[in-house]
C-alpha cells in the first residue's frame, strides 16, 4: 500500500510503499481509508520540531503520520466484537487503555497507558490503517468523508465549547486564535446557542471564515492593545466579561487577554498548548479570587463529543464547509504541507484521500 512516512529525524516525510498490515492482533480491524485530515501535530511530525523529537523520537523511525480519518472496515482481527467489515467508521485517536483507572471512571481520553494514533503508533496517511475496534466510531452512511474525517478536531472544539456541564445557550464567549478548532469552536457555539461570540485573531484569510462559521465580533490582535481588546470585550457583555472563555493559543499574551476577559465565576477551556512552559497566571486574582472553573481539554469526550457531532453533520444542523478549504490526492501532500507552514496561511483544513475517485466525488459535492 502507499503511505507518507517520516523515515528520518529531519523536516518532511516521503511517499512509500509499505506492507499492508496483517496478522491483526485481537480486538484490531483494517480500515481502508477513505479521506484524512491534516492537523497541527501532523505538521509538528513533519517540521521534527522539539516536542516529536521527544515524544516520538528517532528509534520510532520510519512511522506512517495522520491521525484525523475515516474509512471502510475490510478485514477483523479475533474477538472483535462491535464492529463487522463494511461498516464505514472514524476513529477517536486516544487509543486508550481499559486498565487506567481514568478509562475505568469513564474518563478515558486521558490516561497513564493512553497510545495517540499516528503519534504512538502508525498512522492513516496510506491506504489502509489498523486500529483497535475500541476507538472506531460509526459514521451516518451518508455523511460525505470529507466531513467524516475531521470529526476528530471538530471534537476538541466541541469538548472546548460545551465543557463537562453543556451549558452554553444564551452565554457569552471568547474564542483565542483562527486556526481550523478555533474556527469549529465558532460554528459548535452558534449551534449550541451561544448569545454572543467574539473571536480574538489575525489572519485575514482565516477570519473570512470565521465570519462565515457565524462569529459575532472580530477582533484583530496586530491591530489593537490588550487595553483596546479588555474594553471592547467589556463594552459587549455589559461590562461583566465573557462567560466562557475558549483558549486555543496558549501563547502567553493569548493567556493574558483568556484570564483578563473572562468574568468572574465563568468557565475557561484550555486547548491551546504554549511553546516555552511553564506559563505565568496571576493565581491569586485571576483564578482563586475570580471563582474561575478551568478545564484541561486534552482530546474529545469518547463518546459523547463524537455522539452530538455526528448527529449535528449527519442532520445539517452544523455545516463545517467553510473550514474544509482544500481537497486533494494523498500524493500530493507536499503541497498540502507547503500550504499549511507558508508564512501567510490561505488555507485551514485540508482533507486528503488515497483514492482519485473519492477525490472527485468530492469534488463534484463542492460544485
Ligand atoms: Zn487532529
């Protein structure tokens, strides 16, 4: 089978062609990928950037990248149990351990034993990916791949947006940053009827799309002050602050602006990771004295954040279009990987598929 691999310790990863994996071990399936998604740790894998060489490392070497998919089941390993071949699936990409006592109180996107795809293991970059049926997830037969496959994201967003106590409508909200979960973050908070949704960026192309995912109010942090960001965030929610603050930078200026604007006693998603740690936060007013809740979000809540997305995409009641800005053929992801690192981005999710004609159904649906 064909897959994009990083095969050494150095910026990119190349087109091979690689053993379709067999001999599957119990509770494993083979998926026959139909489209996957580029995301922000993929291109941390292809820079080779501090963090993969820590966490994955050069002995791990050659290793499939992708981890956001979906695809048809063809083949099952013994004692599979759930899921039967045919049965067209995406994968929450926390491949957790049933034994961590964090799966066993049902909180199971984290945990001591916990495997990432395509960070741990082989990814789905490729033809065909293998995967324990206990992460696979059943896709709504007609929902387009494209859509499928970045169910994943759309589940940080989610996960970010509603918290633990889905408690959203009629609430105000922050969002930091214009990447593609940002931007999802947008369209889940309208969907889930968020009174006001105010977006702190900076990338033109990218608050296009925003205003197209349904975002309130912009503000573009080149153009203004923290002074000028407080005031505007003040003067839109009565003077109180945001409800909900979501943090997808976690740079540190991002932190300032996330913990200044929130209101007291409001609720604050942290996504976003800061490149240098540990991070500074005024314990004392920002968090004790502000009665502030702050909720680590690290992954998707398996399976309620993949429940409600996939019966919002499979009902049309969020349409992620705006944000799947690039189709295109898996041999092309150089070009997919020049576009995401170009300095000025014109592009945010970019789905790929192995196969040319899923590529042009695709392409047909854009029409
Ligand atoms: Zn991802």
């Amino acid at each position: 089978m064909k897959a994009v691999q990083k095969t050494e310790p150095k910026i990119g990863a190349k087109l091979v062609e690689v053993p379709t994996p067999t001999n599957l071990k119990p509770g494993w399936t083979l998926v026959k990928v139909r489209a996957t998604s580029i995301c922000g740790t993929d291109i941390h894998i292809w820079n080779w950037d501090q963090w993969s060489q820590g966490r994955i490392g050069e002995k791990a070497l050659p290793q499939i990248l992708g981890h956001e998919f979906c695809g048809e089941v063809v083949e099952l390993g013994p004692n599979c149990n759930r899921i039967k071949v045919g049965d067209y699936v995406s994968a929450e990409t926390h491949i957790y351990d049933p034994g961590d006592l964090t799966s066993m109180l049902g909180i199971f996107h984290v945990g001591n034993n916990m495997k990432i795809l395509g960070v741990d293991t082989d990814g789905c970059f490729a033809d065909y990916v293998a995967i324990p049926e206990i992460v696979l997830w059943k896709n709504d037969k007609t929902m387009p791949p494209e859509y499928a496959s970045i169910q994943e994201p759309l589940g940080n967003a989610c996960y970010a947006v509603m918290g633990e106590d889905n408690d959203v409508y009629g609430k105000t909200m922050l969002i930091t940053g214009d990447g593609p979960i940002s931007l999802f973050a947008i369209g889940v908070a309208k969907a889930a009827g968020a009174s006001k949704i105010i977006q702190f960026g900076m990338a033109q192309y990218s608050m296009e799309i925003g205003r197209k995912m349904g975002v309130d109010i912009q503000i573009d942090v080149t153009k203004t002050t923290p002074d000028e960001r407080y005031k505007i965030v003040m003067d839109n929610t009565g003077g109180w602050g945001c409800d909900i603050v979501c943090e997808m930078i976690g740079a540190q200026s991002s932190l300032d602006d996330a913990f200044r604007c929130i209101r007291k006693g409001g609720r604050f998603s942290a996504f976003g990771i800061p490149s240098k740690s540990p991070s500074q936060i005024d314990y004392t007013d920002q968090i004790v004295f502000k009665g502030i809740q702050i909720h680590g979000i690290s992954g998707r809540k398996i399976f309620d954040t993949w429940y409600r997305n996939g019966n919002m995409l499979a009902n049309r009641k969020l349409d992620p279009t705006p944000v799947v800005t690039h189709l295109m053929a898996l041999e092309d992801y150089q070009k997919a990987f020049e576009m995401l690192t170009a300095p000025t981005r014109q592009c945010a999710k970019i789905v790929m598929f192995p196969d040319k004609q899923e590529l042009n159904a695709a392409l047909a649906r854009r029409k």
